[in-house]
C-alpha cells in the first residue's frame, strides 16, 4: 500500500484504471474521492500531529474534491483550516461539488483566491490534477509561486500543481511539495526530468481497489529492482576465464587514457573474464598499474577484433582521423558491441553490422544522435529514448536522472535508484564497462543494460549511506560491484 508500485503509467492509462475501479470493482467515485482525501489527511496528522492550521488550496477538478474531503477531516480534528478556491467551480463534477457542498453545510468558508496570506503551517494543494499539459497562465504561476515562497510544509494531492504528470517537466513552474500522496497507478511524469524534485518523497495508496484494474493496462515503463533484472549464473567450479567473456576496450586518445582505464576496472570487478585496451599508441603506458589488464595500441585492432568476444568502444576516444579509422573497421564486426562518448556517431551506427548493440548516450549526444536539442531530449526522456531504439534498433540507455533503459518492441525500465552524486566524470565509463562485462557473460543486450544500470546506482546509494553523495568519484562505484553483485545473488 506504502511502497512505490514497480509499474508506471501515463496519464491516459491512470484515468483508464480509474474508471475500471468504479466498473470492475464497483467502487463508486464518491467512495473513491472520500478515500483518497482521507488518505492524504492521515499522512499529515500522522507526520505533523502539532499543526494547528492548514490551508488548503482547491481547484474546480477532482483534485478539488480531495481537498474539500481533507478540509472537513481537518475540521473535524480541531484543526483551523483556510480553504482557499481557484477556478470556475461550476466546472466541477457533481462528485467534488458534492464535498464541497459538504463543507458549506458546515458553515465554512471558501475564500477565493485573491493574495491574501497563506496562514497554514501545512499547505495542501489541490489546485491541478494530472491532466495539466498546457503552459500556465500568469493567474496560475502567481499562484504558485506565491505558494513556494510561504514557509510551510507543502503536500500535494496525487501530483503537485504545474507539473506534466507524463514527462515531468514544469509548465513552466509547480509547486515544490515536501510530500505527494499519489493514488491508483504511479505517474511517469513523478519519475522523469525534474518530477522527482517536485513530489518530494511520493507515497502511493491504491485507494483499496484490486489488481485487477490494472490487468488489461500497459505500463509506460518499469521500475527497475531485483525482480526484472538478471545476474550470470553462478559459476562452477571446473570454470576457466575464457568462459566469461574477452572484453576489448577501445578508446583513449591522448590525454583522454582515464576513461578507458575506469571503464576496463569495471568490466573485471562485473566478472568479464579477460579485459584488452587498445588506447592511443603514445599511451598505453599510462594503465601499466592495472596489472590485469592487457594494454595494447590502436595499431592492435586487426588482430584484437578477431580474438575478442565483446567490444565497447568510445570511451576516450576522441575525434582524429586515427579514432575514424578504429570505427571504420569495427563497423563489420558482428559480436555484441557496446558503443559510448565519442563513438556515438549517427553514421557509425547505422553501419554496424552487429545485431547486439547497446548505444549509452547522455542528453546532449542523444540529441546529436537525434538532431534535435538537449532541451528538447529532457522535456520528453521516454519519447527520446524511444526514438533512439526505434531509429537505431539498438537497445539504449539514456543516462541522466532517472536512466532509460529501451529495446524496441519491449517497454521500457527506468532506474530511480542512486542520488545527485553520480554526476561526475567517469560515471558513463564505468556504466559501459559493466554493460560489456555482462555481454560477454551471456546475458542479453537489454538485460546486460538493465542489469547494470542498477547495479551501478545502487553503488552510488552505498556509497552515500557512509559518505556525503557530493564526494563520490567513478572509481567508488568500481569498488563496490562485486559487494553489490553478491547481496542481489542472496535476495
């Protein structure tokens, strides 16, 4: 009831569930109404015992009718409550004017808004619902912000005011609640862009309706836990390294050598079996102190390629003509490839001949893949990371808060694991290397990504649970795969 469902939807499909609870488990919408309010006041009493003023902000939506529901239980507790109106109540459906109606019965007053002080030490708001994707006028923005400057708790019913509950993206502000309570089916829009620093810390209650609301509904996209992701099997005894997978590496270009460096630790402490880098010739002296791995020159390729299980390539790599020519004959090679940083090419990858790809953009080369702006990647992740496995029939894995994983033709994973700490150099190197390391152990491309795209936030996590988030390095994500590796093993 508490935990945050594995299943995310789009807002079409949450009002599909919604009309399936009143047809399909004959819950009737005032009941559900009744429950959802109810719901958001016993979270607040429970949290804030001592207030004694809230003010709730209701809106002429369902989300409204919520905030009329926890005006009468905030009333009937002994709490003072200021409810304040915006928007035309006579578009309110008869299920929200009925609470409101309610709540003249008991001789309260609705006050419509026009700046006037906010006075409660709580902040409940129940202004817009999840249907919002138009931009705010300047009415609804004045309002908003004037509810982010009051120095209050914030809450907001199912999804904070202003937010895409699709995309997450502003439109163009919302209200930065400490606390959603959301109901029925998770919202993507919760998960994606900045959505997470708007709800707050989310809590979910399925308002009591049954699983079976949700039986003929297609998530949007899948939270990524131990359930959905897999680990190579365990190994025998009579095991040898060639077993496990010939990893090449190919990248770093003067100056660049570190990337291929932190990318290669990572593949053997995920288990790959042996692990070659092929760096600039002028380099290949610089990761003489990691003493199992294989450092050769660019120069090497040829004879590599045909000894190699997996290759990522990318890391480090830069743009001479020296790195053109590196792509130029991986192009042909079948095996499974990871391609990352500065091997991410439109051209490159339309030409591999591979049929197990994993491509791991960040927002701005995702856009060059795309020809489109890093803005523009943002405002809509899901639409881009589909567009990137539909254009390129690779599985990809768009980085940045809250990672996409995507293969075509399977819906895809997002990853709400790790913290803010991970943005620092070197992450996406060590991603990649776990993502190759896993190939070349026999898991399939999307599970390879999926796999270690969680593992890798959950090292951010441990890390973080002894350590300030800001201090986090790559290499401290290095260190700790084989400790994660073994707890997902015993759960």
């Amino acid at each position: 009831m508490y935990k945050i469902p594995m299943l995310l939807y789009d807002t079409k499909t949450v009002y599909e569930m919604d009309r399936a609870a009143v047809v399909t488990d004959g819950l009737k919408e005032i009941e559900l109404m009744r429950r959802a309010g109810q719901r958001v006041w016993q979270e607040i009493s429970a949290r804030w015992p001592e207030v004694s003023c809230v003010t709730i902000f209701a809106g002429s939506g369902n989300n409204g009718g919520d905030a009329y529901v926890i005006a009468l239980a905030a009333k009937a507790g002994g709490v003072d409550v200021q409810l304040i109106s915006q928007g035309d109540l006579a578009n309110q459906s008869e299920t929200s004017a009925y609470f409101r109606e309610q709540w003249q019965a008991a001789g309260a007053e609705i006050l419509p808004w026009k700046q006037q002080e906010i006075r409660g030490e709580v902040i409940v708001d129940g202004l817009l619902g999840i249907g919002l994707t138009r931009e705010l006028d300047k009415n609804w923005q004045s309002l908003i912000h004037s509810i982010n400057k009051k120095s209050a708790i914030r809450v907001a019913i199912d999804i904070p005011s202003g937010l895409n509950a699709n995309n997450g993206m502003a439109q163009p502000c919302a209200v930065h609640a400490d606390l959603t309570v959301t109901f029925i089916g998770a919202k993507t829009g919760q998960f994606l862009a900045d959505g997470p620093d708007f709800c707050g810390e989310l809590v979910f209650d399925d308002l009591g309706t049954s699983s079976r609301i949700g039986e003929d509904q297609v998530p949007a996209l899948i939270v990524l836990d131990r359930s959905n992701i897999k680990l190579p099997a365990k190994r025998k005894h009579n095991s040898h390294k060639n077993a496990f997978g010939h990893l090449l590496v190919i990248g770093g270009d003067k100056g660049m050598v570190g990337a291929v460096s932190l990318a290669a630790q990572a593949a053997l402490r995920s288990g790959a079996g042996l692990v070659t880098a092929l760096v600039h010739p002028d380099c290949a002296n610089s990761l003489s102190a990691i003493s199992e791995l294989m450092v050769l020159g660019w120069d090497s390729l040829d004879q590599k390629l045909e000894q190699a299980d997996v290759i990522l390539v990318g890391p480090g790599l830069g743009a001479s003509q020296a790195a053109r020519d590196c792509l130029e004959k991986i192009q042909a090679c079948k095996k499974p490839v990871v391609v990352d940083a500065g091997a991410l090419d439109a051209d490159f990858l339309h030409a591999l001949a591979s049929d197990q790809v994993v491509v791991t953009p960040h927002p701005g080369e995702a856009a060059r893949l795309l020809s489109m702006q890093s803005a523009e990647i943002q405002s809509d992740r899901l639409l881009a990371s589909q567009q990137l496995a539909d254009r390129f029939g690779m599985v990809s894995v768009l980085k940045g808060s809250g990672s996409i994983v995507q293969q075509a033709g399977s819906i895809p994973a997002i990853n709400i694991q790790g913290n803010p700490g991970m943005a620092s150099a070197g992450m996406g190197d060590v991603l990649a290397g776990m993502i190759a390391a896993l190939l070349g152990q026999g898991l399939s491309p999307f599970d390879a990504a999926k796999t270690a795209v969680l593992v890798h936030a959950l090292g951010a996590e441990d890390y973080a649970a002894d350590n300030d988030e800001t201090g986090l390095i790559a290499s401290d994500i290095v260190h700790r795969i084989p400790r994660l590796v073994k707890r997902l093993h015993e759960v």
